[in-house]
C-alpha cells in the first residue's frame, strides 16, 4: 500500500533576496522580483507527487500478510506482540516486526539501535556532517607559511590532514578536487624541510650557540 | 561498533558543478546521479543536503554582482594602501603593491557581472554562482534542466505492462 502526499503549498522565491514569487507569474522567460528588482529567466516544473510508505501501510501490510497480525505460534514482535517477527535486529538480536525494521546499510535494525548508531554517527547512510580535512589543511597551510618558524610543527599536521581529505574524496566516490589536497601536502611537505633547515640554521650556528651559552651564564 | 555492509549501495560518483561563497562558509555544489549534492562548508565543518531532480520545481538564472565580495576587496586595498602610505620608508613599496589585487578583483567585480544559478525544489534549494564563466553558467543551467525533464518524465510516465 502506498500513500500519495501532496506537498504543502509554498511560494516560489526569488533567487536573489528570498522574497516570496507569486506562482502564477511564473513563465519560462524573463521575470522580475517585486521586492528587489532583480531580473531572471525562470523554468518552472510540476514534479510528480511524492509517494511515501507510512507507518499507516506498513501496520496494514503486516496485519493483511498471511502468517503475521497476531497468528498462533509464531514469534511475537519485542516491540508489538501481536505482530509476527520477520527478522531479528543485526546488532541486538531482538525480534522485530515488519513495523520495526529499519533496513539500513545492509542491516535490519529495530528502532532502539537505530537512534543509538545514528547518535553515535556509525550509520554513514544518514550521516550529514563531515570534517573538512582538505578546508583544514589549506587554511593550516598558508597559516604554516605565514608562521615559517613553527613549520616543523604544523607541516606535518598539514600532511596528514591532506592525506585524509584524498581518503574523504575518495569515499565519496569524488571526480576530480583532488589539487587542493595535493597542493596542501606539497606545501607541508616543503614547510616541514623549511623548519628543518631553520632548526639547523638556528642550533648550528656558533654565535647563536655562544650566545645562548652567555644567556645561560 | 558495527561490521561494515556486507553489500552496501554503491553510489554514483559525483563531479563539482559549481559553487558559492558567504561570509563564513563556501558551498561546492556537485552532481550525483538523479540529485545535486551540496557541500556547506563553514568552520571546518561540512554540511551536505541534497536537492532531488525528482522534486525541483524551479530553477531560475540571473546575472548579479557579488557586492559583498566587491566590498570586502575594496576594504582590503584600503588597508593596505593606508599601511604602505603609512610606510614608505620601511618597506612601504612591498605592501603598497598588494593593493594591486584586491582593488583589481574589486573591479572586474563591478565591471562584470557573474551569473547565478539556483534550483529550488520542495524542500531545499541551491545557487551556484559563476563569475567570469559566462558559458558554463548557461551550460550548467541546461544541463540542469534536461535532467529535471528527464527524471521527473521518468517518474511521471506509467509504469511498463507486465
């Protein structure tokens, strides 16, 4: 069973300042916002209704299955023991009903594990938020040259965080966008010589030995 | 911790489209298969949603200048002018040409107009905004479109006869 949902009314808007568009003007030429005068071309669509499968079908579909809805002998579901179980949670073990069960990520999980890993954030189906390593590591590159004495410190943060954003890119299934990772590990590559070389500069040049010897004194 | 998917959905692979920029965050619009894919960037963190083709209703393209970004290099060329006139005898030609940049990104900003796109569908929208790629504003634009056409004929048409 599925059910037809018409999506609530909404006003189109401007795509310059937001302003509500009356959606009668419309038209695949140009128009102009009332609010902020701006002109555009705009092409509007009708998109099919969405068609979701509520909680209403899923309990008439496990009533209306032979074998389920309370049938004697069969195993009952841990959350509603009228319904039939079906499956059993992939990380609990428990017995969950065609209500129940969330497939996800190659798993059937029952509502309890699911609000425990998606607060947990280990199902990367719903996962929204990310780190941005390759953000990171060009903001800690410049800043690394910026700072050229601390270099040896930040170049091989700015490395391995290079090294993560091509991994992230690569989970992503990305084309492409690898240059700004690449650049950022060039540049902590070079910063982290740079140090180096500033380090030995600095401890290996005899004034600066005795005059640190005096300081000492 | 759970054990990875055994056979998990493999997703189409997504390729940058365009982008945008606010004052503290960058957005990098990709295309993925039958949706656009929108990367937030602000403070190091990345939020993505997803625009649906199945559910855009409008899609919209305008020329407009970046005012914000015209401003903000302007300010910058000011900056740096004040310190090199400020300077001039320690090192005040160095800093003085740094003005050159930002007052010259300050005006091809005003003197060229970018263009925007943005989609809007039921329940998210996007912009993306090209500066100086006149062209590929425009082809993004009708690439987006036929996409939009295609899905949603595709969702629209009955299905086939068993």
């Amino acid at each position: 069973m599925a059910l037809a949902v018409g999506s609530a009314p909404r006003p189109f808007q401007c795509p310059r300042c937001r302003a509500p568009l009356p959606e009668f003007t419309i038209r695949p030429n140009e128009e102009t916002c009332a609010a902020c005068g701006t002109t555009f071309a705009a092409v509007a669509f009708s998109p099919p209704p969405p068609v979701v499968r509520g909680p209403e079908a899923a309990f008439a579909d496990a009533l209306a299955v032979p074998g389920t809805g309370g049938q004697v002998g069969a195993t009952p579901c841990a959350a509603h023991p009228n319904h039939a179980a079906v499956a059993n949670c992939s990380r609990c073990g428990v017995f969950i009903c065609d209500l129940c069960r969330i497939p996800l990520d190659g798993l059937e999980l029952c509502p309890g594990c699911f609000d425990r890993l998606s607060r947990e954030g280990a199902l990367g189906a719903i996962e929204t938020h990310y780190f941005d390593a390759s953000g990171l590591a060009i903001a800690l590159g410049v800043v690394g040259w910026l700072t050229s004495c601390l270099g040896l410190l930040i170049g091989p943060v700015v490395i391995a965080l290079g090294l993560k954003a091509l991994r992230q890119r690569r989970a992503w299934r990305e084309a492409g966008g690898r240059g700004g990772p690449i650049a950022a590990i060039a540049s902590g590559i070079l910063m982290t010589f740079f140090g180096l070389i500033l380090l030995a500069a600095i401890f290996g040049e005899p004034s600066f030995l005795a005059g640190l010897k005096e300081g000492l004194k | 911790m759970i054990a990875p998917p055994p056979g998990g959905v493999e997703l189409p692979e997504r390729r940058l489209i365009g982008s945008a920029a606010g004052v503290a965050e960058r957005v990098r619009v990709y295309r993925r298969g039958d949706a656009l894919e929108v990367d937030t960037s602000s403070f190091f963190r990345i939020t993505r949603h997803r625009v649906l083709f199945e559910e855009v209703e409008l899609a919209t393209i305008h020329k407009g200048r970046n005012w914000r970004a015209v401003v903000v290099c302007t300010l910058f060329g000011m900056l740096f002018g004040m310190i090199g006139a400020a300077n001039q005898k320690a090192g005040g030609a160095i800093v003085s040409s740094l003005v050159l940049p930002p007052i010259l990104f300050a005006f091809v900003g005003m003197a060229l107009p970018g263009w925007v796109v943005s989609i809007q569908s039921r329940r998210t929208w996007t912009r993306m905004r090209f500066g100086v790629r006149h062209a590929k504003a425009h082809r993004v634009f009708e690439e987006l479109l036929t996409a939009v056409r295609e899905t949603q004929s595709r969702l629209a048409a009955p299905p086939p006869l068993v």
